[in-house]
C-alpha cells in the first residue's frame, strides 16, 4: 500500500476513534459522515476532472440552438390549422432545454476558470443533465410526427437533421455523467478518481473493522503497561493513536514494530499536544517489550 494511502487511513481511524467518547463502544461500521468529510479532497478531485471532460466533450453543442432558431421563426408564420401546434410545441421545448443547458455548461466554465467550487460545479452538472435529457426527449417527440403540409415537412426534415447531430453529443454527455467511465477517453482523469476513491474508502472500512474485532484486547494490553489505565483519563488524541498503534503491533503483521511506533510518534506531533510524542513512545514500546 503506498505511503500516502497508509497515511489517509491511519488519520482516518484515529479521528474515528477520537470521535469516541471514553465509555463508548466502537461501533461496527464507520461514521458516514467523518468518513464523506475525510474523502472530500479525493471526491472534490472527481468533480473537477468530470467537469472538465462535460465541457469537453460538449463543444459546438450551441449550433443546435443556432439551428432550431430559424425552425421556430418559420412555425410561428405559419396558420395554425396546418397543423404546427404539436411540431411548434415541441421544438420550443427542445430550444428551452438546449438554452438551458447552455447555460449549465456557462456556468461550468466560468466556475472551472475561477474558484473550482465543488458545490457549483455538481449543481450545474445536474442540472445539465436534466436539461439534456429532457432536449432529446423533445427533440425525439419532434421527430416522431408525421405533418402532411410540404412546408411542415421541410421543417420536419430540417429537425431530423439537429436530431442526427444532437444525439451523439448528447449521448457523450449521458456517459460523461454517468457511472460508465471506460467508454471514453476524456473520462481516463475521472475513472482514476473514482477508482482511488473506492480502493481508500475500501481500505478504510477494512482497517476499520479489522481495529473494532480486537478493541477490547486493545484496551486490556495498555491498561497492563499504563498505570492506572482506564479510557477516560487519557487526552482523546492520545488514547486514539494509542489504540491504533497497539492494534498495528499485535494484530497486523505487515507493519513492521518500528513502523508502527514510528508512525503514531509522527501522528501525535500532527494532532496531539507537546507532550504527545513522549507519551505514546513510552506507552508503544511498553506494549512491544509485554508482547
């Protein structure tokens, strides 16, 4: 496991078991919400790479709107007993949608020159998929009328012609916010998110579990090796290294003893209080030399 991934982790049980108080029980699954909160950077990476590739893959889609304008003018000049009410409501709901989802993609550019904000960054990807589903479908009503007037059926055919090329566009656009991310190429950065996503949160509930089957024997062996021992008279950030650097020294056999002592000194200094370091030195090598 790499050093990074190891490091994501351990921080991420020690801030589980911190959130412990001295009397409770661990539970048998990890917060849902600490574990979102320390995923955050690694979904937040997802989000952007996503938001770049809708961008990407969705240049020129504004010729549409530049193709239904002229469709719309020609409707609205023609009598309404020919038979255009359907065709002209319709192809407004397609131009709105495609307005709209220009829009969305406005915004997604402006937000991706600027601040990165995630929040906006989602909300305009969901919006954006939305609007385009709701595009093809207008725009696939509009291809199944059959007008019998020559000049509804020269708009007709002018239709079947932007839905042709709406419909690859839009389809890149269903993939590029979908859950299908090895279809194309400009979704490579996306999928390395997602999979290093769910390989940590994976690694994290297995280290999780693995910690809560043996917290009990955890508590039993400091309290051999620290006087007076008991969970409440310990700083919250102590006893958490504690424990987890106790669980790394009896109960995973792939980290070396060193390793593991090192590693809770190198957490303590990050979290704990001056004193922190010492402590956990004493109280670790304690535990290695009591076997």
């Amino acid at each position: 496991m790499p050093d990074t991934s190891r490091r994501r982790i351990r921080e991420a049980v020690v801030q589980f078991l911190y959130a412990l108080g001295p009397a409770d029980e661990l539970p048998d699954a990890p917060d849902p919400a600490i574990l979102s909160l320390l995923l955050e950077s690694t979904r937040d990476r997802s989000t952007r790479a996503r938001a770049r590739a809708v961008v990407h893959l969705q240049q020129g889609r504004e010729k549409i709107i530049a193709g239904l304008s002229p469709l719309l003018l020609t409707l609205e000049e023609l009598d309404p007993a020919d038979g255009a009410d359907e065709m002209n409501r319709d192809l407004k709901s397609w131009s709105e949608e495609e307005e709209n989802l220009r829009t969305f993609l406005h915004g997604l550019r402006h937000e991706l020159k600027g601040n990165k904000d995630v929040t906006r960054l989602r909300e305009s990807m969901e919006g954006a998929k939305r609007s385009n589903r709701a595009a093809l479908s207008a725009a696939t009503r509009v291809s199944a009328t059959n007008p019998h007037f020559p000049a509804l059926q020269q708009l007709h055919d002018e239709a079947l012609v932007l839905r042709e090329q709406i419909a690859p566009v839009s389809e890149r656009l269903s993939l590029a916010l979908g859950d299908d991310l090895t279809t194309l190429p400009e979704l490579k950065s996306v999928a390395r998110a997602e999979t290093d996503l769910a390989h940590t949160t994976s690694r994290i509930e297995s280290y999780y579990h693995d910690l809560h089957r043996h917290l009990a024997d955890i508590d039993r062996k400091l309290a051999a090796v620290v006087d007076n021992y008991s969970p409440e008279r310990l700083d919250r950030v102590d006893r958490s290294i504690l424990r987890l650097g106790t669980y790394e020294l009896l109960f995973d056999d792939e980290v070396p003893t060193a390793v593991a002592i090192n590693e809770a000194i190198e957490l303590a200094r990050a979290f704990g209080t001056t004193e922190s370091p010492g402590f956990v030195n004493g109280v670790l090598d304690r535990v290695t030399r009591n076997g």
